[in-house]
C-alpha cells in the first residue's frame, strides 16, 4: 500500500523528528482529517516545538474529538493536560474552566478512569509551590496509586517525581532523591511519553540542586543533554537544560561557558520553553555579582523575578555588595519566615554572609547551626562544603582562629575535590585570615596570593578587592614549595583520581581539552591541568603516549 503523511507522520515521530512529524500530520489533516490519536500526538509535537497555541488548540480539538466517539476517558485525559499546559502559559483562567470540564466529565463516567489521576497533579503542584508540601505529598501519592491502577506509565511517573520532589521538599533529600532514582529508571528507559519524559528530567536536576547533590545533577544533566541532543529541533526543555548546564559551569569556574548557556536558554524560553526563564536570568545574574558587575546583576535578578519567583538569595547578597546591609538583612529574613526546610537549607549560607555583614553575630551562629546540624560526614559534599565555610566564617568572627583553620581547610579540599575554584578559593582566604590571627603572616600570605590568582583568573572583581586588603601590611610570600618526596615515577593508574581516570579515558577517545571541557561542565584550564597531572603522575611525555597507556591499560572506553 502507498505510504501516506500520516504514515509518514507517525514515523517521524517515534524518531524524534518533530519538526517533520508535525508537517506530515498537518498535511494528513489537511487531506482528510486525522483520528483523536494522531491529533493528540500532532498536540504533544507542537508543544515540543515551541508552538503554545497550536499545541492547545490541537490538544483542544482531540479532547473534542474523543468526545464525538464517546471516548469519555480520553476526553478528560486531554482536558486534564489542558489545566495544566494553560497553567505553564499563564493562563489561569482558562486552565480553572478546563479543570471544571474534565471534573465533570469524571463525574460522568461510570467506572473510574486514570484521568482523575491527572487531575490530581495540579492541585497536588499548587500544594507544593504554595507552602504545604505534606498536602502535596498525599496528593501526588493518590496520583501514583491510580497510576498503579490502571498501568498508566505516565501517570505513575509524574506520581512518583512529586513524591519525591515533595520528601525533598520536606526536609527529607536522602528518602526524595532515592525516588526521583527509581522515576529516572523509567524515563531512561524509554517507557515514558516525551514531555512527561521532559518535565521530569528537568524537575530532577532542579531537585538534585535544592538537594547539594551535585553528582546526581552532574549525571542528570548530562543524560539530558544527551536526550536533547537527540531531538535536535525541540524547543521545550531545551533551554531548562541549558540554563541546567550553566549552572554547573558556574560551580566549576567556567564562566563564559556558562554565560554562553544562558543566552541560549533566554532564546529559548521566548521561544517557548517559558520555564527556563528564571534559571536563565537569575543565573546571567549570578555570574555578574560574583564579577562585581551589581547594577547589570540586579537588571538580570529583576528579568528572573518577572516569572514570578525571587531572584533570592543572589539579590540579597547583590545588595549587601552595595553596602545596603539592611535591606539585604531583612530580605532574607523575610523570606526564611516563610521558607520550607528545603528552601531554608538553600539560604542559609547566605543568610550567614548577610548576617556577619550586618554585625548580628548571634543570628549568623544559629544560622550555621542550622546548616551543620544534619549534615553527616558521608553526605553530599557540596552541602558538607557550604557547612563548613560557613563555621569557619563564624567562628573567625567569634575570635576562635584556632577553630576557624580547621574548618577553613576542611572546606576547603571538599570545595577542591569538587573542581569548584570560586568555592575554593574563598577557603584560603578564610585560612589565611585564621593564620595571621594565629601570628603565622607568612602563611597567610601565601593562602592570599594563592585565593588571589584563582579570582584574578575568574575576573571576580569584589573578591580580589577583599583579598588585597587583607594582604596589605602582610606582604606576599614567595612561591609555595612540594614537600612531596615521592616522585611521578613510582605513581601508576591507581594513584590518578576518579575525575583524572575520566579524563585519561576522554583523551584516549580523541577528544580534545575543549570538548572534554564541555563534556565534564569544566573550564579549559581545569582539563588542562588533570591532563597535566595525568602526565607527570604516568610520567608520560604526550596526549598519544596517554592514549596508549590508557588502551594497553584498559582504561579506555
């Protein structure tokens, strides 16, 4: 039989190819119409591709269509993704009468149906996003249980994300992200539908943020960028994962790359991937404060405000750059008083940074207690990190030096072992200020001019200011020397770290350092200083002597 564009339309899109499934499945459309089904999946592309309108208007006439067939199920089901791609667009009204209809339409029925499941997932999100995450969490275990109930892959999903979105929430990341674990299984798998698929990618890595957890987001990212690279003309989601990638250049110093990232995200979000709005500017705003450029870091805040969410904690702290200590103060205060645990947790550190500024001593400490107090030796690093810095900080400013280096040096190798160079950096110019209250200048010297490269090379302006000051009337040191007595020579493959085994791995696959750079979320000078290091711990003279080694080793992929 000849094949037709609807043929030709279904084909493309179980490859991934939205644009040509959409023109194939308008021309069938065209020719003689198209069956509920296909006009559901001519919604779900159109959606993919950035076309609101289209994508409702399709989704609105397949809910129609269902209904002339008496398929009253499928007509609440698609209602119900009305509420809440209407929601997304801002469309509050729209999406409250399309919530009506699909309730009336489960009323109707005389068995129950997975769409009140789906009908479930907005009030569930607006329980979530509006303060009572216990709420939330049994609305989003009563979708899943429906799910369950009917095989609703879907359905289970989105169940299973709120869940665990809702126990991360709550204060309990360990039990949350072992969740959004299991959910990531199905999506990875393929038994997911697209945008199910790409809302919960994008909702985990969020939650891997507000949890510290930088490896499951380091690995999300990189699955998504993959699932995204695959579908080269979606514009849903992309620029999420754009704004998602920025922020893991932020951490690890690149920090044109991830300007770079969120210009395409700002693209992208206009052009309708809208939830990547507020990552994109608030992020661009990020970048700007930490060089020192605070009006042009305020414009970007305010961008990210517009959607509707605080550009907070970075505003508060743009504004304690510009010495409006007070109105930083009472900002961040503000917004812990109606806070969830989650959400304190990821304000803190700068709560304590505000509140030393302010001279509240008292404030800072319980702030610090707060951020230590559940936070165990084996947990996240990040979050161990931003613990520590933050009780050398205090204890610094509460006379206890002694105290103060040692947090200051535990902060700062769990900052190094997460290639985090700001974070770092900002550690040894703690360490050095314990050392010269300690009476050890030259020690300190040297922790200043070691924290003052590392900012010079990011250009983060403030920072230097901050460390040159403080090395006035110290005098700098000279270079600081390798006490090591083990040579390169006696190191084999079992003495390279984790991220160096990586990178010796990426180096045999051909790639060069710019590419590995953008693989990892790393800077360039990164890379080149774990192939630095690869080589003289191997005593290796070349990149091709590594690849050989690494193949003869079978280290390579």
């Amino acid at each position: 039989m000849p094949v037709t564009a609807l043929d030709l339309g279904r084909s493309a899109f179980s490859e991934h190819r939205w644009g040509d499934a959409l023109d194939c499945l308008a021309r069938a459309d065209a020719e003689g119409g198209l069956p509920p089904q296909d006009i559901e999946v001519a919604a779900s592309v159109a959606m993919l591709l950035g076309k609101d309108s289209e994508g409702v208007a399709y989704l609105t006439r397949a809910h129609d269509e269902y209904l002339t067939v008496g398929d009253m199920a499928a007509a609440a089901r698609c209602a119900a993704w009305l509420v809440l791609f209407l929601m997304d667009l801002g469309e509050p009204s729209r999406s409250s009468g399309w919530m009506s209809r699909a309730k009336h339409l489960v009323e109707e029925l005389d068995e129950p149906t997975e769409a009140e499941g789906y009908l479930l997932i907005p009030s569930a999100l607006g329980a979530l996003y509006g303060g009572n995450p216990e709420a939330s969490n049994e609305l989003f275990g009563r979708a899943l249980a429906v799910g369950e109930r009917f095989h609703d892959k879907d359905l289970m999903a989105l169940g299973q994300l709120g869940l665990g979105t809702a126990s991360i929430t709550l204060g309990f990341p360990d039990k949350g992200l072992e969740i959004l674990d299991e959910v990531m299984v199905s999506v990875t798998a393929g038994e997911v539908s697209p945008i199910p698929s790409g809302i919960i990618y994008c909702a985990v890595i969020g939650s891997c943020r507000l949890a510290f957890d930088v490896q499951r987001a380091h690995e999300w990212t990189a699955a998504l960028q993959r699932w995204c690279g695959d579908r080269p003309d979606m514009v849903m989601f992309s620029g999420q994962c754009q704004s998602h990638r920025a922020e893991l250049f932020i951490l690890h110093g690149a920090w044109d790359d991830a300007m770079a990232a969120v210009h395409i995200a700002q693209d992208r979000s206009r052009r309708g991937d809208p939830e990547a709005a507020w990552g994109a500017w608030y992020l661009q705003g990020e970048i700007l404060r930490l060089k020192g450029r605070f009006d042009e870091a305020s414009e970007a805040y305010a961008k990210a405000a517009e959607t509707g969410f605080e550009a907070l904690p970075g505003l508060a702290l743009v504004l304690a750059g510009q010495q409006k200590v007070s109105q930083a103060q009472a900002m961040l205060r503000r917004a812990m008083s109606g806070s969830d645990p989650a959400n304190r947790r990821r304000l803190l550190p700068a709560v304590v940074d505000v509140e030393l500024a302010a001279g509240d001593l008292k404030a800072a400490r319980a702030a610090v207690d707060e951020l230590a107090a559940p936070v165990p030796e084996t947990g996240r690093p990040l979050e161990r990190a931003l613990a520590a810095q933050a009780e050398a900080q205090v204890l610094l400013a509460e006379g206890n030096a002694a105290a103060a280096l040692v947090a200051s040096r535990k902060a700062w190798r769990l900052w190094y072992s997460l290639e985090a160079p700001y974070g770092a950096a900002t550690c040894r110019v703690l360490t050095g200020r314990a050392c010269s209250e300690l009476g050890d200048p030259d020690s300190a010297a040297m922790e200043f001019e070691a924290a003052m490269a590392e900012f010079a090379e990011l250009e983060a302006a403030p920072a230097v200011t901050e460390v040159l000051a403080l090395s006035a009337g110290i005098g700098m040191a000279g270079d600081a020397r390798n006490g090591s007595t083990r040579t390169a020579g006696d190191l084999t493959a079992r003495d390279l770290t984790a991220r160096e085994l990586e990178v010796l791995r990426l180096v045999a696959d051909g790639k060069a350092n710019k590419s590995i750079a953008r693989e990892l979320f790393l800077s360039e000078k990164t890379v080149a200083r774990h192939v630095s290091n690869i080589l003289s711990k191997l005593s290796l003279p070349s990149r091709v002597a590594a690849t050989r080694y690494a193949f003869e080793h079978h280290l390579a992929h």
